[in-house]
C-alpha cells in the first residue's frame, strides 16, 4: 500500500506527538573554508512569510555550517517593496514561507505567500545579479511558495513526494539511481553522489533549468486537502521527469530552487521515547548533504 511510506519521514511516524527542534548540539568544522571568517557574502534568511523555518529556529544549523564557510548568515524580516530593499543580500533564502491564512491550518487553500509587488521586486534584483535560494517543502509550503516558483518557470506540486522503493527506506537520490544529475554541485566532479531527502514537494522546471535532483517512473506525490492525512482517495500525481531540485540563471543573477527544507539544516524528532537524528546532523543516513549544501552557495555566488 503506498500511503504506507507515511510512516516514514524516515523509520519513524510523524504522529500528531512527535515534536521536531533543531539540534543545537550539531557542530562542524571545515578545514578550507571559501571565505575568511566574517568576510564572506552576506546571505539574508527569510523571516518577513510566516517562514517555518528561521535563522533563530529551524534554520540555525544550515546557519551554523555556512557560517563556518565564512559566509554572514543575517536574520532578514523584511517584507520587499523594490529591488533595493534586497541590496545588503548577496543571497536571498527563502525556506518554507507560509500565508497567513494557514499559520496553524495546514489545509487548503494555500494562498501565496508572496506579493506580486514582492515577486516582482524579486524579479529585478535577480536580474540585476542578486542570487535566490528557494525551498519550498510539502504542503502547505510548495503551495505558498507557488506563485513566486511560477515567475522562474517552475510549478510545484503541493503535496508530498515520495520516490518509488522498499519501504521504510529515506528518499536516497543517488547517481546510480539515475536520480542525482551530473552537474555544477552533483556528480564524481562535485565529490557528491549521494543526497539524503527527507519527504518534500517535486516541481516541474523550464528547459533552460539545470536538473540536479529529478523523479522517475513510479514516484508520485500525494496531495491531500489537509496535511498528513492520507485517504484511498487522496489526489496522487506521477511526478516522473519532475524534480527536487535544480539550478537556474536569469539576467546576471541565479537560482537554486529545493523541495525539501531537512535536507540543508540538522534536526532533532522526538517521537514517543525515541529520538531521530534528521538532516546534516546523521551522518549515517545524509553522508554527502554537508559537502552538497556548500556546493549550492558556492554556486550561487561563484559568477
């Protein structure tokens, strides 16, 4: 029964008791960081949309690691009216924003959580070099984050994708799998072949996109009227030739679109009287998702 990988957001049940935090116990050290410490490119963490995950809560880890690459990771709760209100940002991380309207209601609709000023304001400042780090987990998120993914190109799917495999098994995309592409952050070149996912949204792309993480035949993403629940009748959409990740450039600046927010930061779940290790902190489960991380903003500010 496919609705059985819901137990899984790996080995574990997401019951309503499970409580998820970041692990503040995560540490890393990186032996050639790009930047000096403190002199590094200013990356703006999105906190302006309702955004599930912050530089001070869920994102602190994924702060904690690009920090150590010498990078400023800065706390940014600014709504943009124009693309001057980005100007301090080499990079702009949107990760899980989320409308007001569904602040405590995961069901739908999911309106936008983006203006059109906002998008258009992102827009420019892209065009005119400034660099966008987008990800957009399952539902709600994939459908907040809809609007201003439409205006590259891309469309998500807003539910929750799965790929096709044993069960209890993590979404593992792997160049011999077919699911890890070759290119500027994946492959034997990038020293990635492996990438750990941890139940997100897919999103189909332009063909001017890089692919880095992509479906195949027999992977579906269910989309259900209320989050985690999961009837025989809930809408499912075969999502081959989809993807969980891609590259894009637009005018002089670039883009980096995730459907999966664990996968970049360190956390901890809490289930009953287990505790599960999940993102760059189980090294056991997402060897590579460090190096993979550091790959995307080397990217992003490398033109």
């Amino acid at each position: 029964m496919k609705y059985f990988y819901l137990f899984i957001v790996l080995f574990f049940s997401l019951d309503v008791t499970a409580q998820q935090r970041p692990d503040t116990s995560f540490t890393i050290n990186i032996n050639q960081p790009k930047y000096v410490e403190g002199e590094g490119p200013v990356v703006c963490i999105d906190a302006a949309h309702n955004n599930f995950h912050t530089i001070d809560g869920g994102f602190a880890p994924f702060a904690r690691v690009i920090r150590k690459d010498g990078y400023n990771p800065i706390d940014f709760p600014n709504l943009i009216k124009t693309a001057k209100d980005l100007s301090e940002c080499s990079i702009y991380l949107v990760a899980n924003p989320l409308h007001e309207s569904n602040i405590g209601n995961w069901t739908l609709p999911n309106p936008s959580a983006f203006t059109p000023q906002e998008i258009e304001a992102i827009e420019q400042w892209i065009s005119q070099g400034g660099n966008l780090f987008l990800i957009a987990d399952h539902m709600p998120f994939a459908g907040a984050a809809s609007e201003l993914g439409k205006s590259f190109g891309i469309h998500f799917s807003n539910g929750f994708a799965t790929l096709e495999k044993p069960e209890n098994q993590p979404d593992l995309f792997t160049i011999e799998n077919g699911r890890l592409k070759e290119s500027p952050i994946s492959g034997s070149n990038a020293g990635v072949t492996t990438v750990t996912s941890f139940t997100g949204s897919a999103f189909t792309y332009p063909d001017e996109a890089i692919p880095v993480m992509t479906f195949t035949q027999g992977d579906f993403s269910l989309e259900p009227e209320v989050a985690w629940q999961f009837e025989d009748d809930t809408k499912t959409v075969e999502i081959a030739d989809y993807a969980q990740g891609l590259l894009l450039e637009r005018g002089e600046g670039r883009i980096a679109v995730f459907g999966e927010a664990a996968m970049f930061t360190a956390q901890i779940i809490t289930s009953g009287n287990n505790e599960f290790k999940v993102g760059l902190n189980n090294k056991d489960l997402a060897p590579q998702n460090i190096r993979f991380l550091l790959n995307v903003m080397h990217w992003l500010d490398e033109k």
